[in-house]
C-alpha cells in the first residue's frame, strides 16, 4: 500500500489540473479509492475502541448483556453526563 501522505499530496495536484484525460481519470478513482479505504479504516478502529469503552462501562456499572436497549441508554447517559 502506498505511503497515504504521498498519496493525497498526489490525490491534490491531480485534482488542481482540471485535465480530465483516461489517465486522469483513472488516477483519480484510484486516489478516491485510496482514500475510501483509508477512511473506512480509521471508522473501524475507532469503532473498536469505543466498544472497548461501552464494555469497560458496562463492566463498571456491572450491567447484564439482557438489559433491553431503554437500559442500556440510561446507563451511557448516566455515565456520559457525570461529573468527574
């Protein structure tokens, strides 16, 4: 996979010309491509860390995995929302 830094200073100078040549083109989708799974990476990391958070919350409320949903929100409004 090619350095990302490189590749959105290269996904901005094709973006700049305005020439809209085959090549263009394809270098184009293949930079937004790029950058698409680079993005749905970073989604999918902090997916997991924040369900690593909702766990550890639950762990500290000691909440049972039954509880229905209107449960479990109360319990991550309460712990959004307290003072510290």
């Amino acid at each position: 996979m090619p350095d990302t830094q490189r590749v959105l200073e290269e996904f901005d100078t094709e973006m700049g010309t305005g020439v809209f040549s085959p090549a263009s083109v394809s270098s184009k989708i293949y930079y937004r491509k790029f950058l698409i799974t680079k993005i749905k990476e970073a989604v999918a990391e902090e997916r997991s860390e924040l369900l690593l958070e909702l766990l550890q919350v639950f762990n500290d409320y000691d909440v049972p995995l039954t509880m229905t949903a209107e449960q479990v929100r109360d319990i991550l409004e309460a712990y959004i929302t307290k003072k510290e």
